[in-house]
C-alpha cells in the first residue's frame, strides 16, 4: 500500500483530466471532488474512478460540454450536463440550489444528460456548510442491483445523502448506496486482494459470490438488506425512489429501457437531484443547530457493544478518515498506481503520483 499526500493525487487527477480535453476550471472542480472523496476515505469514488472514467471516454464521455441551464423558477432549476462527467454540474446544482435556499428558503435542481457525479455526500455538505439542510441523490449508469424476487438488475446503486447543519459538531451528513454496497467496494477488494463478505453479490443462478473480481465483473448486488427476510424489498424501494427523484423528473434515462431502446456504448444520460433549505424556515435563529448538537452529542453517548468501538453519528466515520489522511497521506493500493500509470501512458498525462 501507497501512501501520497493529498496534493500529489488532485495534482496527479488534474493532469488527467486536463490530457483527457477537461477545461482547467472543469478539471480543478472534478480534481477538488474525486480528492476531497478519497480524503474522506470514500475510496470506492476518488482517485480509483479515473480508470473507469478512461474507459469511456471514447463513446460515453463529453469531455468539453456546454452544461447550460434549460428551465428555471424562483425555486427550481433544470440542468443539461450535455453527457459531460457529473462533477462540474453537480457543483453546479448544489450551489444553485444553495443561492435560491439562501434567497427564498428552498432551491431544488435537477440535472439530466449527465455521467458520474462521485459521492453524493460531498454534494450535501455544500449545503449543510452553508447552513442549510441538503439532500442529493443520483441514478446510475449500470445496472447493478437485483429487485427483491428478481433474477436480473433493473437499477444501480441508486445513493441518497442527506446533510443538516450543527453548531459545535460538524454537519451531520448520510451518504448511502440503496444496495448493500457500492460498485465500487467489490473494485476496492478485487484490487486489495480480499473476498467479498456472504451476502454483497451474487452469480449468474442468484446464489452469493465471494470472488470479488468476478463479482465487480458482473455487478449483481443485492439490495440494502440483502434478502427479503432482512428487509431487501427496503433497499429496492429506495433505490425507486431515488430514480424518481433523479431520473424521471430530470428526464434522464431509466437505464433498463435506454438499454433496450439505444446504443448501450453511447452516453448513459444519468440524472441528479439537488435540495436545499433553510432551517430557518421552520425554527427561529439557531434553534436547529443547538438541537442536532444534542442529538449528535447523546448518539456519541449511547453505551456501546465494544468500548473500542464506539457508537458513530453519521458522517463521524468520514471526518475522522479526513484528519488521519490529511496528516498520514491517501492510501492508494498498488494494482491502483498500475493502472493510474497506464491511463496515464494511454492519455499522455505527466503521471507525478509517486514521483516528480
């Protein structure tokens, strides 16, 4: 295992981005993102995503898109990302969403024609540092999760984030996929050697696979709950929801359909949905921030099953990563520097991750 300082892996992204034809102002938002992803210790959305991303640039990936604006309100905003990587306007919907929140109270944007946005907790806690309670969800852009009683994928990892403001804490701040895990993580354990845990994904006949590189081969994972009996019917209805939110009201692709109607190789037409409010709507001036510190404060408090490891708020688990790793460096496994090395020979990229 590698370990480089952040600096060196948004300098090693940028360079990237920018061979591959990204603007510098795109490709420094994207480079901040992908870093301040893997600083949070969300390996599964950093620095690993740029040799997937390579692998698309050819059909899916508008590497210089006119991202515009197509329909807006007081409150509301519509996005075309023009089938560019999703970072640029998903910061670009947040902070719309943020500037109508902070003018009326609520600002809610969508974004269609889009790719991978990263993380949607990064998104959320542009709100929650503003003061504002953020909500972000994403459809996806291969089919991953397999429906309760299914025997084939019908959605992605569908995540959903939501972040809310504190006063003495940081924000608190949800980001979840509705399958039992990210795509992402089978990569992180095929790339780190190690198997899956029963119950992540399964094979061609339905039956749990432990072989994570097969397994982020065929990208069948189950959804948050695992089996019906633990509440699986749970995570597949989320994972509706948030493509109800993304997808259908953005007009971006239901991708079983987009698979069958279109070019599966052409772009994927991924939407996000973007919320932010102000607390203040419903509270008087600090009201709310006093309150979520009690509440972040006693979840911290409740007696634990091990004291080593004791009870997390959500978002506990990402700060801590980010104040080891910003003193300590990235962690990036040494199958990743291979294949960063190889886009970068590919894409002739200066590679500076370990060197220069």
């Amino acid at each position: 295992m590698l370990f480089i300082p952040a600096e060196r892996v948004r300098r090693q992204s940028f360079n990237i981005l920018r061979a591959w034809g990204q603007s510098e102002a795109h490709a420094n938002i994207t480079a901040d993102i992908l870093t301040e992803t893997d600083l949070r210790g969300i390996d599964s959305h950093g620095l690993s995503m740029l040799p997937v991303y390579f692998e698309q640039l050819a059909t899916k990936l508008n590497m210089t898109p006119n991202i515009r604006v197509v329909r807006e309100t007081q409150v509301s905003a519509l996005i075309d990302a023009d089938s560019g990587l999703g970072h640029v306007p998903g910061h670009m919907g947040m902070t719309m969403a943020i500037d109508k929140a902070k003018s009326i109270g609520v600002g809610i944007v969508t974004v269609r024609n889009s790719a991978h946005y990263g993380a949607a907790g990064f998104y959320t806690d542009m709100a929650a540092r503003a003061g504002l309670i953020g909500i972000s969800t994403t459809s996806s852009r291969g089919l991953a999760m397999v429906p309760t009683f299914g025997a084939e994928p019908v959605f992605g990892t569908n995540p959903i984030s939501v972040a809310a403001p504190a006063k003495r804490n940081a924000p608190f701040n949800l980001d979840m996929a509705t399958t039992t895990v990210a795509v992402g993580k089978l990569k992180l354990k095929w790339l780190n050697d190690k198997p899956l845990p029963v119950g992540w994904a399964l094979d061609e006949d339905g039956k749990p696979l432990t072989d994570a590189r097969r397994a982020f081969e065929l990208k069948n994972i189950t959804p948050l709950g695992g089996t019906r009996e633990l509440g699986s019917h749970k995570g597949y209805g989320l994972a509706a929801v948030v493509n109800l939110l993304a997808a259908t009201l953005s007009g971006a692709a239901f991708q079983p359909l987009r698979l069958r109607r279109e070019d599966p190789k052409g772009p994927d037409n991924i939407g996000h949905f973007f919320l932010a409010f102000d607390p203040k709507l419903f509270r008087d001036e600090g009201e709310f921030e006093h309150d979520m510190d009690e509440m972040l404060d006693y979840l911290r408090t409740v007696t634990p099953v091990d004291p080593q490891q004791p009870v997390l708020a959500p978002g506990d688990p990402e700060y801590q990563q980010k104040v080891e790793r910003a003193a300590n460096g990235i962690p990036v496994p040494e199958k990743l520097d291979e294949l960063v090395r190889k886009v970068c020979h590919e894409s002739k990229a200066d590679y500076v991750l370990t060197v220069g």
